[in-house]
C-alpha cells in the first residue's frame, strides 16, 4: 500500500486545506529500500558485532535526512533481528526538544545543538555528523523547465520584495525566458527546522538586508503577505509547491530529486549558476574543517563549482546511558552508517562524508558509553 500523509497547510487565504500525498516518489524508495536489504543484509549481519537481546532504539528529528536514516535504519532493523530502530521525522527542533527531555535514546538535527541546549544534557552530548545535504529551490513555472537566480534575487524573492515571475531583475538572469506576469507565492516551512536554520544562515550570509531583517533561526519571521505560505516539513512545502502555479519554496535536495521536481539553478561565491547535484555538493564541503566538537558550517562555500547551500547534518547521542546494551548497539548503528550507509548517498540524494570526516566521527563515536 502506498503510505499516505495529510498535512495542513496555512493558505494564502487563511483558511485550512487537507492536501494528501500519494505519490509514486514513496513507491520508488520502497523498492530501492527493499533492493538494497536483500543487498546489504549479509553484509552488515557479517560485519557488525553480535548484539543480543530485543530492543528497541528511538529517535526523532530533522526531516531533511528522513530519507536516508529511514533507509538506514529500515536495513540495520532487517539485519538484525532483535533490535528495531524507530525514527521519527518531526523537524529538528522538536527533536532537539525529545532529546533534551529524554524521551528518545538520539535525536536528529540539521542545526547542530547549541551551548545551552547541549548544558541542558547532563549526560552529556555527542554530536556527530552523519551525512550530507543540499537545500534546493524547487518552483511551480508551467513552460519554464530551467531557472536561474541571482544572489541579489533569491533573498529579495523570500523577503517579499520582488513579487513578480516576470521582473526585470529575474528576467536578467533568465534571457529568452517566457517568464509569466504571475505574483511569486513563496512557500516556508510551518514547523521549528534545521532546514529553515541552514537556509537562513546562508540567505545572512549574502544580504544583509536578510542578516538586519528576518535572521538566523529555526524559525523566524516571515514578511506579512498573503503570498506567504507556511506548511510542515519538506513533505508539505513540496505539496504546496506543486499545488500553487508561481509558488517557490526552500526543500531538501534528496526529497526533491525523489519527488522529481524542478530545481533552480543558483549563483554560487565566484558568479556562477550551479545546479543541485552530488558533485557540486562535494564542491562545497572541500574546504570545510571539522572542530572537535563536530559542528561546522557552510554559509556562503568557495569554489567555482560549489553549489550555494550545502550543510552537513547531525545525529546527537547522550555521552552516558543507563542501559550498556544501547550504547553498544548505538555505536554500532553508527558503523554501520558510516561505512555501508555512506554508499546508498548518491541514490537518495545526498552528499556521502568525506574519507577523512568518517574517520573523525568513528572516532568521536567512542565517548558514546
């Protein structure tokens, strides 16, 4: 059966509209989850050490790595029997939130836990990059199968301040381009996200009128505008996307290549338009360092070929559980994703770690205890 999600979004209106989504997207990650169980069973039952005894390890968070971790967690669950891995994509704050109040065993997060949030854990916190991303801008153009934004455009675009598909200021980067008098409806998440944190780190760190305005946050204030549309999660900003001709919003790179949507194309650091893609994404992550404690940023990347918003994204575990058999499994479902999860990246969309990053993140797994 094809799993179905009714989501709520707030419309330009005013008023609530049940969208539903039933599309073959989940069909085709379904038969690539199955494809690859059968593929990588063995190999993880082989490789990971034996774990006895049936538990069941909780999670929830960023909906950004939904894709992957579901897959992760679906093949590590098949290959061990008595462990069941169960994640929940609620959005990074909320699981930040879980994890805070310990009504999970880890939590996942697009925006890397703070100082005060981590002082909050007296467990304390283990951070750990687990893969990485890219954020898109999908659109809603009949006619228009390629789009090109500037730096100057796309933030004046989600500050409400160019309305229209077919200013001047679009056109410029878009020659030949039948761009419609159509007003831009621009789609952003309703919930508390690392996606939205990631998003507007880099829209703070190429206009300042952004940085003086709207800021950095898991959620922040968006312009007063009936042509500003809040729905939950990637699943719902791409329902409305869809749903609205002259709608754009902010997705998840692996969820729009899933939900084959179409993709803008963005002007990176040194002038050039960039299209999404594991290539480009590499580009970006070049150059970044990994501290000691795991968190690093990508706000505006070097590189010629450098897509614009990549983002690593983070699982965080407590430092001490009560139960030694968890922080044992823990650390193994780690393993497993750093070594045969990394090679399912490209398939789902996103950016495999770095030779020299898993190295740093097995190592940093070990104060898991």
């Amino acid at each position: 059966m094809v799993p179905s999600v009714t989501i709520t979004p707030l419309m330009p209106y005013g008023a609530a509209k049940q969208l539903t989504i039933l599309s073959e997207e989940h069909m085709k990650r379904s038969t690539f989850v199955k494809a690859a169980v059968m593929a990588l069973a063995l190999t993880v039952a082989a490789g990971s050490s034996a774990i006895a005894g049936k538990t069941r390890i909780t999670g929830s968070g960023a909906s950004f790595p939904f894709p992957i971790y579901s897959t992760w967690f679906k093949i590590y669950s098949r290959a061990h029997k008595d462990i069941i891995v169960d994640y929940q994509s609620k959005g990074s704050g909320a699981g930040i939130r879980d994890f805070i109040n310990h009504t999970v065993d880890f939590a996942a997060s697009d925006a890397a836990m703070n100082d005060k949030e981590i002082a909050q854990v007296k467990e304390g916190v283990q951070l750990l990059p687990m893969i990485a991303g890219e954020i898109v801008l999908s659109y809603n153009l009949k006619g228009v199968p390629e789009l090109k934004l500037s730096r100057d455009v796309y933030p004046a675009i989600f500050l409400g301040k160019i309305t229209k598909w077919n200013d001047p200021a679009i056109a410029k980067s878009n020659p030949g381009v039948n761009l419609p008098d159509l007003p831009i409806t621009v789609v952003h998440r309703a919930d508390s996200s690392g996606t939205t944190f990631v998003f507007t780190t880099h829209l703070s760190a190429i206009s300042n009128d952004w940085k003086n305005g709207p800021g950095i946050g898991k959620t922040v204030k968006w312009a007063s505008s009936s042509k500003m549309v809040a729905a939950p999660k990637n699943a719902g900003v791409t329902a409305v996307i869809r749903q609205t001709p002259g709608a754009i919003g902010y997705i998840e790179y692996g969820y729009a290549k899933m939900a084959k949507v179409p993709m803008v194309s963005l002007q990176n650091k040194e002038g050039n338009y960039i299209k999404p893609s594991m290539k480009s994404g590499q580009a970006a992550l070049a150059n970044a360092k990994i501290p000691a404690d795991m968190r690093v940023w990508l706000p505006n990347p070097d590189g010629k070929d450098s897509y614009p918003i990549a983002t690593y994204t983070w699982m965080l575990f407590y430092k001490k559980y009560a139960d030694p058999k968890k922080a044992a499994i823990l650390k193994d479902l780690v393993k497993f994703c750093l070594h045969d999860g990394q090679k399912m990246a490209d398939k789902l969309g996103y950016i495999p770690l770095p030779a020299n990053v898993v190295k740093k993140v097995e190592a940093a797994s070990h104060n898991i205890q």
